[in-house]
C-alpha cells in the first residue's frame, strides 16, 4: 500500500528549520494553552534558559530525529516567545506541529495549526500557505475530508487555490512548489476516500487551475453521481501529470513524489477496470 503522511511534513519543515538557522467552531478563540499543556517539558530544561536557544535545540533535536526532545524545547520556548529576539509564536508552533505528528499526536497537532491559521500566525504568505499544507496532513492523519478544510479555510479567508495559482503564476520559485504540494496532497486523501469525497473537495479547484484536464466536467460528473472508480481515478490521474508538469516548469525535474503517486494510481486504475 502506497503510504506517506508526510510530504507535506518535509516540506514545511524545510521551511521553518531555515526561518530557524474537523470541528472549526471548537477553536474559535482559544487560548494556545487550551490545546497544550505549557508545564509539559522536561525538568532537564532549566528554567533560565533562553528563548532562541531553546527553539535552536529543539531544531537541532529535530534534525536527529528525537522527536520527544524536540517537544519539549518547543514547549518550554512558547512559554518565552514574547523575550524572543527573532522568532515568532507561528514560528515555534508550526515545528510544534510537525514533531507532535511525528510522535502520532495527530489530535494535537491537528488543533495547534488550526489555531496558527485562525489566530493569523504566520509571518509571511508563503509561511501561510505553509501552514495550510501542515493542516491537511494533519487533518488525513485524523480522518478528516479536505473538503471541510478547504472551506474552512476559504471562510476564514486563509486560503483559495485561486490566491495561490495566481501567487504561483507571478511568483513561481517561491509558490509554485507550494501549489504543487498542496494539491498532491488533497488529491492524495481524496484517492484514499470515496468518489463522493472528491465531488465535494474539485469544488474549490478553480476551473483554469488544470489547463490539460477539464476540472469543470470532472466536476459536473461527479456531482452527478454517475462516475465510477475507474473514471475518478482517471482524473486524479490527469491532474497529477499536469501538477507534475507545473514543478518541471519551475525547476527543471520532475516531481519524484507526484511520479511515484502517479505510478500508484496507474495500478489503481488498472486494478479498477479488471
């Protein structure tokens, strides 16, 4: 079985490791401290220890993959965010999330970045858009439809494809990698659910967001129910070559995840039609 959480995962960690060098009315205004315990790190870490210092050995704990370690400087930090002299409370908190994920507080991790993207926490858009990207493998670790972040998300105003395409399109070196993850990502938990799921998450695909692949008859088919495994996937299909080809357009290779996803769902279709 074809299986990863986290391609958003090293992505957005490549991200906030170089800054360092589904139930949307639950969350409305919550304090951080209503999703994580601020007292819950190791008594090894002395109480006077600065703020960047410890997001830097968090970074470090992550970098080796001691995840647990990582936690708990992340935690002892945001106790001390407002004395830092560079970093953010987006900024520790999105690597908060990853390491939560990675030791399968999947619960957690799901909240704390919903709270980064309600409480407006990201320093820049691509951080945003970063951010967005954490929350949909957070919400496929705990089961949830991208549908319902996706119109979260364009509730809020934190997030459309039309935004992102059009950043993309302008910006493509700092975007269009972004773009591409993001929607490998809806299409994954989309592929791992049913014909229904998708119908609801192509919804919010603009319809020039796939120039090759006709969204707005994928679209029309699927809300009318009449589509079958083999076709749905056959859609999946066409829109990963064409996200693949945006990512060769920017930087000259292809995607190695999206090839991969694109050989998985070849032997899906083909187990579909037999």
């Amino acid at each position: 079985m074809y299986r990863k959480i986290c391609r958003a995962l090293s992505m957005a960690l490549a991200v906030c490791l170089m800054l360092s060098a589904g139930i949307p009315s639950a969350l409305a205004g919550r304090d951080l401290s209503d999703i994580i315990d601020l007292n819950d790190y190791p008594s090894s870490i002395k109480s006077g220890l600065v703020c960047d210092l410890a997001i830097k050995r968090g970074n470090d704990a992550f970098a080796e993959g001691d995840y647990e370690t990582a936690r708990g400087y992340y935690v002892f930090a945001l106790r001390k965010i407002n004395k830092s002299q560079t970093y953010g409370e987006g900024d520790v908190c999105n690597n908060l999330v990853l390491a939560l994920l990675y030791l399968g507080e999947t619960q957690t991790a799901y909240d704390l970045c919903r709270y980064m993207l309600d409480e407006d926490l990201a320093p820049a858009k691509e951080d945003r858009y970063g951010y967005m990207l954490n929350m949909l493998v957070c919400a496929h670790a705990n089961g949830l439809s991208a549908a319902g972040e996706l119109e979260h998300a364009r509730e809020e105003g934190y997030f459309s494809f039309e935004d992102l395409a059009e950043l993309a399109e302008n910006q493509p070196k700092t975007f269009s990698g972004l773009l591409t993850a993001i929607v490998y990502n809806v299409l994954y938990i989309d592929m791992e659910g049913s014909v229904g799921d998708g119908a609801e998450t192509w919804a919010y695909f603009p319809d020039d967001l796939f120039e090759d692949a006709d969204v707005d008859d994928a679209r029309d088919k699927l809300a009318s129910g009449d589509v079958g495994r083999k076709e749905y996937l056959e859609y999946i299909y066409e829109f990963l070559l064409e996200a693949n080809q945006w990512f060769n357009l920017t930087y000259s290779a292809d995607d190695p995840d999206i090839m991969e996803m694109i050989l998985y769902v070849e032997a899906l279709r083909d187990e579909a039609a037999a």
